[in-house]
C-alpha cells in the first residue's frame, strides 16, 4: 500500500510505500478426524446427494488449494469442530457447520513417518470363499481375498497384507475381526465392500499396524477404495490411503458404533446418503 505522509509532502519526499506478508503455520496437533492430502484437486473432500460427514469433537481438513477444495452438493452437509481448506469451498448455504475457513494452511501428513509392514511370503493365492464359514489367520493374501455369497468369516488378530489382489466381499457374505489391520500392497490391492454386506472390524493395538485398521502403500498410484457397505458400523481405527482414493456410496450410517475412526487419504468421496461418523472417543478403547 502507498501512505501519503503530511510531514514528508511538505519536503518533497513524496508517498511511502509499504509492502506485507504474512506466513500460516500449523502448531501443535489438532485433533483431525479426516485429513485430504492432495495439494490441487477439485474436491479433494466431496459431498454428493444426501450424504453427510458428522465429526465429533474433531477437525476436517483438506490440503487442496483449488477453489474448490472442499464440496458439499444436493442436501449433503458436513459437521465438526473445524472444518478447514488449503483452497475454497462449494456448497450452499446451511451445507457446513461451522462454515469452513479458507485459504488455510496446508497440513503434513501425520502418519509420514509409520513404516510399511513387511509383505512375507504367500500364505493363500487368489483365494475365494463362497457360501462358507470359516477363520482365517493372518499372513500374506497373494492374489488378494474375495468373500461371496452368504460366507461367514472371522479374522484372527494380527496383519493382513492384500498382494497384488483386492479384499472384495459382496453378495450377503459378512466379515469381523478384532485387533486386525489390513495392508495393500499393489496396484490391484484395495479394499471393496459391496450393498449386502456387513463389515465389524477393529485395528490392532500393538504391532507394526498399531492403530490402523486399512494401509494402502504409498507406491500405489490413484487406487480406489470402496466402502457401499449398509452395514459397516464398526470401522475402529485409521483408515491410512495417502495415495489413494476414498468412496463411500451407501444408504446407512457408517462406523458410528467405533469408539474412533480417523481417515486420511488422497481425496475422499460420499455419495447416496451415507453419515459417515468420526467419533473421537480415545477413553473408549486401548486401541
């Protein structure tokens, strides 16, 4: 800005010219609950339809500085303790609670610094279960794991490593497990759970995977990951894609029976009307 000075006119010194700027940082660790990593997308969080992100007592941040880093379309709304974007936001009027700052800081990956779990050798390859029941333990999934029909299958507790394959479960099949994480390594590792199906698992609490219930490897390149699930209420832990990308598609609410659920991810999507719940109950669970 150019300040007239009386004192200086009257000495032929002219205008001042006075030049600022100012810096952003982020200090300390907020409580985030979904975090968005990608630096430039268009809706690196986005909200469709119905769907609706209910953060509690936690913050939502998005790393994109496009003018549009954040949207919230049709009747879907967004809720937390914060809400905050790299970039802009796009929704109507009432879509947010509070009403997102903008031009925020960008935010480093929290998780940066976790090493990926070692891939072992191939404890099954390609395989299917179809119309059973049945345990499996942990280890190394060459091919990656499909759930079908009306199957019933519990994980043991321990590490699961999806190699070059998907952990898909559809139909009606249903899956649980306590104190398991599950790791993608590949371009065709990623996680899918279709309509029918319901999903109950929790992260382990010790271990290489302590706290993170999904890890996609960080060489992966734009891997989708899918959660259509009407019945995924119980997702405790970090869900951990820093290159990959989040859909959930779904009618009923989802992870709002864990004690926490925390996600940070490339960009995240929802679509239909889904309320995904972050809850931030830490007192609730040694997870």
């Amino acid at each position: 800005e150019r300040l007239r000075s009386t004192f200086g006119s009257r000495f032929g010194l002219g205008d001042t010219r006075v030049d600022v700027r100012s810096v952003a940082v982020v200090i300390g660790k907020p409580n985030i609950c979904l975090l968005a990593l990608d630096p430039t997308s268009n809706g690196a969080i986005d909200l469709q339809k119905d769907a609706k992100i209910v953060g509690q007592n936690c913050a939502v941040f998005s790393n994109s500085t496009h003018i549009s880093g954040i949207k919230a379309h049709g009747t879907s709304t967004m809720t937390a303790s914060l809400i905050c974007s790299a970039g802009g936001k796009s929704g109507a009027q009432g879509s947010f609670t509070p009403e997102p700052l903008t031009d925020c800081p960008q935010f480093a990956d929290p998780l940066a610094g976790r090493p990926e779990p070692q891939v072992g050798s191939c404890a099954e390859s390609n395989l299917v279960i179809s119309h059973q029941t049945v345990e499996l333990s942990p280890g190394t999934y060459c091919g990656g794991l499909s759930v079908t029909g009306t199957s019933r299958v519990s994980f043991r507790p321990g590490v699961y490593t999806m190699k070059d394959g998907p952990l898909q479960v559809s139909d009606t099949a249903s899956v649980e497990g306590a104190n398991v994480g599950f790791y993608f390594s590949g371009q065709a590792a990623q996680f899918r759970f279709t309509t029918g199906t319901s999903i109950s698992l929790t992260a382990p609490k010790d271990g290489e995977m302590a706290g993170l219930l999904f890890f996609g490897s960080r060489s992966q390149n734009g891997v989708q990951h899918e959660i259509f699930s009407d019945s995924a209420r119980l997702l405790l832990g970090t869900i951990y894609l820093p290159t990959g990308h989040l859909r959930v598609d779904a009618n009923r609410p989802i992870s709002d029976l864990s004690a926490y659920t925390a996600i940070v991810a490339k960009t995240v999507r929802a679509n239909s009307g889904p309320t995904i719940t972050l809850n931030s109950n830490y007192n609730q669970t040694d997870i």
